[in-house]
C-alpha cells in the first residue's frame, strides 16, 4: 500500500474527504518524526515503537573508483511492532475490513533479504 491508498482507506474509514483525510496522515507523520529528533522514541500502544538509532562512522569503499572513504555517522529509523500488531499481521483472513491474511514465508523469500 502506498499513501495515496492509505489516505484513500483513511477518508472512507472516516467518511471524509481525501484532502481531510492527508492533512490528519500528515499531522500525524510530522508528530511521529518531531517525537524521534527530540525524544528518539515514540510508542504507540498496541501498533508498536519507532526509535531513533544511531550509526557511528565506518570505513567504506567508493564503488566507482573503489577508493577508500569514510561514511559519517548518522541517524536512522527503526520500528518494533507491538505484540496486538504482530498477532493481527498473524492472522488468516475473515473478510472483515482490517484484518488480512499472512503470505507463508518461502526458502526463496528468506534469501531475498
């Protein structure tokens, strides 16, 4: 799903429209992303944890030219989904709006990562 699905599924969930619908998804983006730079982690309870993680600097290798160079450090995102959200991403579909099924994970699915 990408946002303009999710924002299509937040309006109708709503019976808003689709501009109501991305102003609320973007407030609560930007709330989520000002909550990481300041606090570095933001729980929502029964969806999960975003923490904010840090990267120290490494030694790279420039793939062009295959020089030496040293990545910077930086700061990335990360996601722990909560136990509620792990058990519905578990669960087989019943038909009922919000719940879908679990694709079963393959040998060639695990290689793909």
């Amino acid at each position: 799903m990408n946002k303009s699905e999710l924002v299509e599924r937040i309006a109708s969930s709503l019976g808003s429209t689709r501009a109501e619908a991305n102003t609320c998804l973007e407030a609560v983006l930007d709330n989520i992303a000002q909550g990481l730079a300041e606090e570095g982690r933001v729980k929502i309870s029964g969806f999960g944890s975003f923490v904010r993680r840090h990267r120290a600097a490494r030694d790279g290798t420039k793939p062009s030219t295959g020089e030496p160079i040293v990545i910077p450090e930086s700061y990335t995102c990360g996601f722990r989904a909560a136990p509620a959200l792990r058990e519905r991403m578990g669960e087989r579909s019943t038909g009922l709006p919000g719940q879908f099924e679990a694709k079963p994970r393959t040998r060639q699915d695990a290689h793909r990562f």
